[in-house]
C-alpha cells in the first residue's frame, strides 16, 4: 500500500435501525433470547470460558506481587499502546517486533480500531456468511457496505472471494475468524492463508483477522499464523478474553508496521490506554510462571474436547439423524445442520425454550444471502457440564420430536 490515512468516526451516520446496508438484524439480535427465560433453563447461547479453568489463583497472587511494589507503578498511567513487560512476552509469542503489538480492552475493542483505521465511511468491506454478528455493530459507525463471502469447514471461501475480487470487487478490507470460526467452527488451512493474504496484497485490502479461539485446538494442533504476522495488509487481533477470561477485558493487535503509529495516535484519542493494574498483573503472572500460560490451555482443550464430544454423542443418541454433526477441532461450539428441511427452525427454536433449553439460532449469524445458517444451530458448550449438556440435548430431542 503506498499510503495510509488515520480515519476517526465522530458520530454514526443518519440511518435507520437496520445495522449496515445490506444486513437486517434477526430477531433476538442483541437480545439473545426468544422468551421469558425458565429458571432451571440450560443456556448454550455464549462463547464463555469454563471457570474451573481460569488461572484464578495466580491472578490473585500476581495481584498481590503488582500492589506490593514500591510507589505502585500499576496504579498510574502507561503508555497507550501498553506496559512492556506485557507486550514483549505477546510478541515473542506471536513472532513479530515488539513494537507492533498494542494492548486493547478485549477483542472486539481490536475490531473497532482497525476498522477505524483502515474503513472510510461508504466503504465496501467483505465480511464472513455465517458472521460473528458484532463485527456488524463495530462496522455500523463506518457506514460501510458489506459483501458477504461463505464460510464453510474450511473457512473463508478464498476461491468465491478471488471470485468476487476478478469481477470487481473492491473491498477496502476483510473480516474473517480463521481459527475454529464463529459459528462455523471452519478452519482456514495454511495454503488458503497465503492465498488470502496474496489476495489482500494484489487488490489493495486489509484483512482484519480475528482470532479468539486460535489457542483453543484440541485435535489437529496450532495452524501457522505466519501469513497473517508477515504481512503489511493484515491486522491480526487476539484477546486473552478465551483462555484467561473476559472480565479481564485485555487483548492485542499485531498491527502491520505502516500502520502501528496510526492506531497508537487513534487509541490516544480514545481510552488513551488499557487498565494498567490488569496489564501489569497478566504480564507479572506470565513473567513469574513461563509455563503457566500453557498448562492452563493444556487443561482447558482437554475439557473443551470432552465436552464437544458429550454433546455430540448426545444429540445423536436423543435425537438420532436428525443433525449432521461434525466435531469441531478446537472452539467452544457446536454446528449442526438440520437435516428435515419440514421443520421450521424458528418454531424449533421456540419449542426447545419451552423444554428449557436456550441456543442461538443459525438465522442470526447470517449477514447475507447464499448460506444454510438458518438450517443451523449453535450451541455452546464452554461453561456448561457433561450431565447438564447431555440434559440439553435431552430437552432438545423432545423439542424436535413435537415438531
């Protein structure tokens, strides 16, 4: 790219409810529910992180360690892009310069600087169908226009993408989760990867690739990120929110080097810079115990696995053919397709909250035409325990069996 331009949104474009041209926003969006909720209801609806594999105890012992030092650096202001102890073990992890890494409230506050940064307002961005529905908020303020590109267990469709891009397609940037994708649960292989990044190059676009549940493999191991971090067209953003929890509120860009001092200056004239107490706590734990961060992983994939293949079993065993299953490789959901194309997914949806099972439905995800994400549900298993999910599908199967 032979330049770049700091974009800083001031105030939302006059438009109406809808989120951004092109995407209706389903029913229950940002609800996430569909009825009064029972009390002894069993939730799939989020993406959160078992407790019982959360370093709580060594958070606290950091904590203890970070208020103990003398004049208690922790409570005052740090620099904006992040405390150096905390940056540095992320981009020995991550493999790049220290200074492209910058600290940010969570991942999804990483979305919303890189599309600030790189997303002028009426600009074209291509976006995942299924979608993470909260890029599309993040999105909203730019004004942009989407162009939805199929996700499927590979990921990203690159081919309709090149597709898309031959017939001229301009996109300004991409949105894609190329880890165990949200909802999909797809993963984009390696070769897919460069071809996705020598796309970005050829036509001019930045990739913002989110990557929450990049740690989280249980089967295959760790996909190379290499593409993505050698790359001047890729914002690569992560967040500690899956695997040392949300309310930690604590992610990162790796940002390419043209443009780090631009989403430095635009973070300056935002929050000016993360909780120096919770940076300095998470880089003194890791500091403190070099294995810790990951024998937590090692502990939470293996529970995330047996539960992913609970539900499974489960399903088929209450309600036998009436989903195509495939267990994820990683991630904290199911995807099943249902496979009677007589019943109506919404009237299922509204059935199984009547048993007390609560999930998102596939039709939410959607962020535009030419995908099965309505045939779909996604049920997330994360904080939830074996018996209780062999519970759900329990009260899914009589849900199906009214239909």
């Amino acid at each position: 790219m032979t330049s770049t331009t700091l974009h800083i949104v001031l105030r939302a474009p006059a438009r109406k409810p809808a989120l951004i041209a092109g995407f209706t926003a389903p029913q229950g969006f940002g609800d996430a529910t569909l009825r009064d909720r029972r009390e002894d209801a069993i939730e799939l609806l989020g993406g959160i992180p078992d407790p019982g594999v959360l370093p709580a105890d060594q958070l606290a012992a950091a904590t203890a360690r970070v208020l103990a030092r003398p004049g208690v650096p922790a409570l005052q202001y740090s620099r904006t892009e992040g405390i150096s102890p905390l940056r540095e073990w992320i981009a020995a992890r991550e493999g790049v310069p220290v200074e492209r890494i910058i600290i940010t409230n969570g991942g999804f506050h990483g979305l919303s600087l890189g599309i600030q940064a790189v997303v002028e307002r009426g600009d074209l961005v291509a976006v995942d169908n299924p979608i993470f529905p909260l890029f599309l908020r993040g999105l909203q303020l730019s004004g942009a226009d989407t162009l939805p590109v199929r996700v499927g267990p590979n990921g990203l469709d690159v081919e309709e993408l090149a597709d898309r891009l031959r017939n001229g397609a301009r996109p300004a940037a991409l949105y894609t989760v190329p880890d165990f994708h949200n909802p999909s649960q797809g993963r984009l292989p390696a070769e897919a990867r460069g071809e996705l990044v020598r796309l970005a190059e050829q036509y001019g676009f930045v990739i913002l690739a989110d990557n929450p549940y990049r740690e989280l493999w249980y089967t295959d191991g760790p996909e190379s990120v290499e593409a993505f971090n050698t790359s001047d067209h890729v914002i690569h953003i992560n967040t500690f929110t899956k695997t040392l929890g949300p309310g930690l509120r604590l992610g990162w860009l790796v940002a390419p080097e043209h443009l780090a001092q631009d989403l430095v200056a635009l973070r300056s004239r935002q929050d000016s810079h993360s909780s120096t107490l919770v940076q300095a706590v998470v880089g003194d734990m890791l500091l403190t115990e070099p294995e810790l961060f990951d024998a937590t992983l090692g502990r939470a994939r293996e529970l995330y696995r047996t539960r992913a293949a609970a539900l499974a079993n489960a399903l088929e065993r209450e309600a036998p053919g009436a989903f195509d299953i495939t267990v994820p490789g990683g991630g904290l959901f199911l995807w099943p397709r249902l496979r009677d194309e007589s019943i109506d997914a919404d009237r299922l949806a509204a059935a199984a909250s009547a048993e007390g099972i609560e999930y998102q439905r596939g039709s939410f995800f959607a962020s535009g035409p030419g995908t099965d994400a309505a045939r779909h549900l996604r049920l997330a298993f994360g904080d939830v325990a074996v018996p209780r999910l062999e519970e759900a599908a329990e009260r899914l199967g009589r849900a199906l069996r009214k239909q």
